[in-house]
C-alpha cells in the first residue's frame, strides 16, 4: 500500500506541472501573437511563488529529506543535491518575476526574454520532480518505517489545518482553478480540455 505521504507528494507535484504547462500553453501563443493577460499571467506567477517554493519544498525539507537521512545516511548525497535544487528554484523564480515584471512593463520586445525565463524554470522543475519521484521516493520507500511515513504525512497534513488557522490546500486549489478558468478564456481552450491534455 503506498504511504499517504507519497500520494500527497505526487498529487502535489501533478497540480505544480498542471500549472507549469498552462504556463508554456500561454506562452507560445503570446509568441504567435496573441494579446498579453498579464491577469493570468501574475495569477500563474503567484501559485508558482507560493506553492512550490513556500509550502511544498518546505515540507520536503523539513520531514521526508530530514527523516530519510536519518534513517539511510548513504542518500545524503541525493537529499543534498535535491536541497540545492530547491535553492536553485527559488534563484530562477526571481529571474522569471523580473523577467514578466518587465515584459508588462516594456511590452514586445521583452517577450524573449520571458519566455526563456519560463523555459529555464519549467525544464528546471521537469528534471528535479522527476528525480525526487524516480530515484528519492523508491529510496525512501525501500528505507523508512510505516512510523516513520505516518510521521511525514501526519507533518504534510498539518500544514493544512483548519483548526489552527492554516488552509493552504484550499487556497490553492482555488487559485488552481481561477488559473485553468483564465487559461480557457485566454486561450479558447476549456477548462477540463486542458486538464484533459495534462492528464494524457
């Protein structure tokens, strides 16, 4: 049975890619031509800014790669590597907000520019999910104790807890979908065909 750590981990990862192709989708029509929605542009830009980067390489950080360590010293090495990778993420996404951030502000001309941003982040976001779930994840799988799984997962959850004031969960889930319903306007293309085409 998978752990529920590692489900809310993929889910996690599926709703950043989702957000991330939406991304590339609006850019290659901007470079075809299409009018700047600098609406869903920012829109994009804040659940990159606040999911990934403030609430789902934390988590990761903080429990699975601290406990996995622990546990199999000799994945230090990968856990490194991946700790760095989230630096690294957090250095590219300044580049892209400076990058859209000019492109409002200059217009045409800064389009390249912006597009190699998001380029340099999505491949970048591409290569080190794929990393985490097809070298970390059977690592840990391989390494940690059902205690151990519940721990990680009872922390994820926590980080989503009404009681104590915290709902990130429906906050981005919110902002996910008002995303997918600017993309649909933007782009003529509907809500659930776009999920349709991240999911196939």
């Amino acid at each position: 049975m998978q752990p529920v750590a590692i489900r809310i981990i993929r889910e996690e990862h599926t709703a950043i890619v989702a957000v991330l192709h939406s991304l590339e989708y609006v850019v290659r029509n901007l470079e075809e031509g299409a009018e700047p929605n600098f609406q869903l542009l920012n829109a994009m830009l804040e659940y990159i800014v606040e999911y990934p980067e403030r609430c789902h390489h934390p988590k990761e950080n903080r429990y699975l790669f601290k406990i996995l360590k622990e546990r199999n010293p000799s994945a230090g090495q990968l856990i490194g590597q991946l700790e760095s990778e989230h630096a690294r993420g957090d250095e590219l996404l300044k580049s892209l907000s400076q990058a859209l951030a000019r492109y409002r502000s200059v217009g045409r001309s800064a389009l390249r520019p912006f597009a190699e941003a998001v380029s340099a982040y999505t491949e970048f976001h591409w290569q080190h999910m794929t990393k985490e779930e097809d070298v970390l994840l059977p690592i840990a799988k391989r390494s940690l104790s059902d205690s151990d799984w519940q721990e990680i997962a009872d922390a994820f959850l926590q980080n989503d807890n009404p009681l104590i004031g915290l709902r990130p969960k429906e906050h981005f889930a919110q902002l996910f979908d008002r995303i997918l319903n600017l993309t649909s306007k933007a782009t003529g293309v509907t809500r659930d065909e776009r999920l349709a085409s991240r999911d196939a």
